[in-house]
C-alpha cells in the first residue's frame, strides 16, 4: 500500500513544488509526482505513468479536482477505473475525501463539473480580452516555436536526454514539447 501525492499546473510560468509541499504536509506519503502539463487531456505523461503504477490498496492524493482534469467526464473516468482497481483517490479540496466512496463519487461529479465549468469561464474571459486587445491594436498572439528549436529537440531526445531536461534546455514548454512530437 503505497502514497502517491500528484501536483500538476498548466504552465512553465506556475510551479508545482508549491502544491506538492503544501500536500507533503498534510498528508503521509511514499511519493511525489509533479508535472507541468494541461489539464485539458488526461493524456499526460507523468499522470499516465503513475495511473500505470497503482495498485490494489494504494492511495492518490492531489490538491483539487481539476488537478486531475478540467473535463467532467474524463475526471469521473479516471475516478472509476482507480475504484476498480481498488486505487484510492483522496482530493485535498474536499477535506482528504475518498472519492470512490459512494458519497464521494457525488461529490466528485459535482466538482468535475465546476471544474469544468471554471475552464470555460476562463476561456470565455480570455477571449473577450484578445477581442479587445485587437480592436485596440494591441494584441501580438502565441509566438510561434521556431522550427530549429523543434529540430534540435528531436535530436537531442534521440541521443537519450528526456524530454523534460530537453523542454527546460531549450526554454519551451513540455507540452508545447509533446504537441510538436506528435
């Protein structure tokens, strides 16, 4: 039976070491998993590989619901193949509660769906402000990556180094990183 806390933020510009002390402290632990990495798709690296890595009577523990993502039904799939496999899921935002218990999972249905809901919102407020930053003359956009820099990371990862040390090399995101290794 093995602890595992999982901290996650979106952006290179956030950092999880805060998440992960402020869970460390709270809760007794085996592990610690952090990652940089959107929310928006469980499809996530260090997240698939600590899914792969419970077992029957481990626990995952993480800060809010929408540290394990911002769409309900991904969420609440998540949530129910751990209870299947006999994984505990404890969410810090709802007082260290189980949610594959049966009073969890309705409260974690609920929270996926304000996770969701905060997502959009977020969304909706960011739009709105590149509306007006174009209309004002004022907005630039993403930056695109440079070719080169992509070129150079897929030689890099072929001669061995992760992806992650390549990502922070090269001073782009990891999942900017993935989405162009895709």
């Amino acid at each position: 039976m093995t602890t595992y806390i999982y901290a996650r933020v979106s952006t290179d510009e956030q950092n999880s070491e805060q998440q992960a002390a402020y869970l460390a402290s709270r809760y007794k632990h085996d592990f610690i998993v952090e990652e940089t990495f959107t929310g928006t798709t469980t499809e996530r690296p260090e997240f698939q590989r600590l899914l792969s890595n419970l077992s029957s009577g481990d626990t995952m523990i993480v800060r809010e619901v929408s540290r394990i993502g911002r769409k309900t039904q991904e969420v609440l799939e998540v949530a129910e193949q751990l209870k299947a496999r006999g994984v505990y899921l404890k969410v810090d935002q709802l007082g260290g509660l189980d949610v594959t218990s049966a009073a969890g999972e309705m409260i974690l249905t609920v929270m996926a769906g304000l996770a969701k809901m905060e997502r959009e919102q977020m969304k909706e407020r960011q739009a709105i402000g590149i509306a007006r930053a174009k209309a004002e003359g004022k907005y630039q956009g993403r930056q695109a990556v440079n070719p080169a820099t992509i070129k150079t990371a897929k030689m890099l990862i072929e001669q061995g180094q992760s992806k992650v040390s390549v990502a922070k090399q090269l001073g782009i995101g990891l999942s900017t990183l993935y989405k162009h290794l895709a």
